[in-house]
C-alpha cells in the first residue's frame, strides 16, 4: 500500500456528477476545471493522492465521500471539443491550456459533513483552508494530513 503523500478536496455539483455517480462508474475523468490555480493544484496531484469529495450548489453542501487520484495529470479533453460547454478556443493538441486527472471512488461518507460543521472548526482548519474563507470559489484546492484527519473525524460527530 502506497503512502499518500498529498491531500485534496474536489468540488462538483452534484446535479452534474455526485458522489453517487463516482460509486457507480468507479473511476471519471475531472473535466472542466477552468481556473488556472485549481489547474495548477491538479498539475501537482499524483496517483494515491487522497480527495475528500465535496458537494457545491446544493440543498447541504458539504463532504459526501472519498476518492484517490487515480492517474498522473493530462490534457483535458473538452477543451477541443467545440460542442463541449469546457471549449476553449485559445487551446491547441500543441498547446493544451487544461489538465485533468482521474478520480477513483474510495466511499461515500457515513453521513455528509455540511459546510456549516466545517465553518464551525475554521479556526483549528487554519486560515489557509480555503473553503472556509470568504469569496474562495476554488474547486480544487489542497488539503494537510492534520485538515484531512480533522475533516475526516467530523464524519463520526
């Protein structure tokens, strides 16, 4: 078993791809991603990676599950794909602009941890949490083995 070196929370709304899927399919692509820095955070991930996954615009936002990084960072396919709401026409085969990686599912959490709760422990979460900081519109964003543990602990609370 592979010690996992890095931590990561994933946001997805759930009416376009949920916890639920993940299970179901086992292992997705994570496309569209079009921020440079969450970009530059899934450059960074490596495979056996930890993703806490987390529902965004929803009734309870919150973590519903657990995933790994199942694959080594590599072009982003919707970018090319005109049809694609993730095209971007300033990407080229040549030059790609989007990286993505693939997740596979690990579990669902034994009851979702809501963004309240989390709020709740902002101050031992740190201040380079960014979920918890105002105007943080991150879907990707890294996570230490101290948060990963804490955040993981909220589940049986």
């Amino acid at each position: 078993m592979s010690t996992r070196k890095r931590y990561w929370l994933m946001k997805s709304e759930p009416t376009d791809f949920s916890i639920d899927d993940l299970e179901r399919v086992v292992t997705e692509p994570w496309t569209g991603v079009r921020n440079y820095q969450a970009r530059n955070f899934m450059r960074q991930m490596q495979v056996g990676d930890g993703v806490l996954f987390y529902h965004s615009n929803t009734q309870v936002p919150g973590i519903y599950g657990i995933a790994e990084v199942a694959s080594t960072p590599y072009p982003d396919p919707t970018q090319f794909q005109k049809r694609s709401k993730y095209f971007d026409p300033k990407a080229t085969r040549e030059q790609p602009r989007w990286d993505l990686v693939d997740v596979r599912f690990v579990r669902k959490l034994a009851r979702p941890v809501p963004l309240e709760e989390i709020r709740a422990h902002a101050d031992a979460l740190g201040e380079e949490f960014a979920l918890v900081r105002k105007g943080s519109r991150l879907s990707v964003m890294p996570v230490t083995a101290a948060q990963w543990k804490l955040l993981l602990g909220l589940e049986k609370a």
